[in-house]
C-alpha cells in the first residue's frame, strides 16, 4: 500500500460512508431493520475480506475483550439506528451534517475521559461546528422535523465519538477487522429482535439497499480505511473524511432533489472547514 494508492483508498472509502444516508434513505423500511439488515451484509463482507484479502487472523478473546467489544456494538447500532432516524425525519444533508458534529464531542470526550489537554484550537473547532449545526436547520424550533432530524443526528455523532474513545481504550492487540466484526455480530443480536416484527414487509428492493449499506458502506469502506493507514498519517485521513458531508449532500442534491440553502450551505462549509483545521493542526 504505497501513499497514492492509500489516498485512492481513503477517498472512496469516504465517498461510500458519505452514501450511507442515501442507501438509507432509499430502503423503506424502519431504522432497526435497516440496522439489522445493515450488520447481516457487514458480517458477511468482513469475513470475506478476513480470508480472502487480509491477513487477518480471528483469535481468542478473553471475556473483558468480548465485553467492551459487545458494548461498542450497541453503540454502534444505536448510531446508526439514531442516524437514520435522522434520514427520515430531516433527509441526508441535515442528517450527514448533524452527524459530522462527532469530532467536536470526541475532542470533549476525550480530555474528560483520558485527562489530556484540550488545546484552543480544538476549542475554536468546537464552536464552530455548534454555529455550523444551528445555521443547518432551516428553522430552528424543536416542533419542526428539521430540528427534530438534526437531533437525532447530533445524537448520533455524539454515539459514534463514544464508540471511537471506546475503541482506543479496549482493541489494543486486537485486528481492527474482528474488531468490527464482533462489533456487527452484537448489532445483529440486539436489533434483529427489534426489527422481526417488520421483517415480513421488507422487500426485495429494500434488502437490496442493506446489502449495499452492509457491504460497500460498511464492510469494504472500514477495510479501505485500514488499508489506508498502512500508507497515510492518521491526521491525513482525518483531513480527507471532512469530505464525508460534502458527498452525502450532492447525492442527496442529485438524487432526491434536497437542495440545500444557503443558510444550510454556509452551517456545513463551518462543519467542515472546523474538521479540517483541528485535523491539520494535530501534530
């Protein structure tokens, strides 16, 4: 993995996380069986990449290991279950907007939970993203569905940060790909039951957009984003997935119709330039 191919890598992996909020968009169904369609695709995938692409190896895990991975993955399904909630309730580029807020928290988060010092860069980012997120919502009352999207996605940029401080404390020693893996395994387990009621109603255009979600927004994007690292600095990839909200908003734009205002446009182009200035000044 040499440094052009590692770019190469690291952009389509954020040009297929950018989708997630179309390919949950177009799945019409509910918000759990997405998350549960979503983590059977992801299993699927990473097992294939597991064997067929990497040269990862499934090892024992103690109890403590199978513990915080277990716990990671209701993060992660109550992240995407708040996500796409988020999706049907505000559409994509509010949705993608209000979940890009997750480095803000993860910056909080992670001076208060690991006791390093947030410097004012990183303080400068933050407010900038909560003057980005109030500019997002056409009209910030909490009876609209605008701002009762962007809350859900906000929540779920607020869960995905957990999820991320989670990761560094416990997968230490352990493959970032069974790391996901087990993560999914714990998302199906929780919300397969919370999605069998509607299981009977999905159609096959529906699963078709979870087999897309699981597979190329989950599985594929997360192997590329670890390929990528093997080639980049972790603060390049950073810089590179601020782009995630530019993509989800011109397919949205495209493909929906969901033309953003300039109030709208000027929250995110705050969003993401907040993004990339804390990513650049990491040393």
């Amino acid at each position: 993995m040499n440094q052009r191919n590692a770019l190469w890598a690291i952009h389509l992996g954020a040009l297929l996380f950018g989708l997630s909020g179309i390919f949950g968009k177009l799945a019409n169904t509910t918000p759990q069986m997405i998350s549960a369609g979503r983590a059977i695709f992801a299993i699927a995938a990473l097992l294939l990449f597991a064997q067929l692409f990497s040269n990862t190896r499934l090892v024992r895990l103690s109890l403590r290991q199978t513990a915080l991975l277990a716990l990671g993955g209701l993060l992660l399904g109550a992240h995407w279950w708040s996500f796409f909630e988020a999706v049907q309730l505000s559409g994509v580029a509010i949705a993608t907007l209000g979940f890009a807020s997750f480095p803000a928290f993860t910056v909080l988060l992670e001076g208060v939970l690991f006791r390093e010092r947030t410097r004012p860069m990183e303080y400068a980012m933050v407010v900038l993203v909560c003057l980005g997120l109030i500019l997002v919502t056409p009209d910030f009352t909490f009876g609209s569905e605008a701002t009762s999207g962007l809350l859900w996605a906000v929540l779920s940029g607020l869960l995905f940060a957990l999820l991320s401080l989670l990761n560094r404390a416990s997968t230490r020693g352990i493959e970032p790909i069974q790391a996901a893996l087990y993560q999914n395994i714990a998302v199906l387990l929780v919300f397969l039951p919370l999605a069998w009621p509607t299981l009977p109603s999905v159609q096959a255009q529906d699963w078709l957009w979870m087999a897309m979600l699981g597979i190329f927004c989950t599985g594929l994007a997360h192997s590329l984003f670890v390929a990528s690292l093997r080639g980049l600095k972790a603060r390049s990839t950073a810089v590179i997935f601020a782009l995630e909200p530019i993509y989800g908003i011109t397919f949205a734009w495209l493909l929906f119709s969901e033309v953003p205002t300039l109030r709208m446009l000027a929250g995110g182009a705050l969003i993401v330039c907040a993004i990339f200035i804390s990513a650049r000044s990491v040393r």
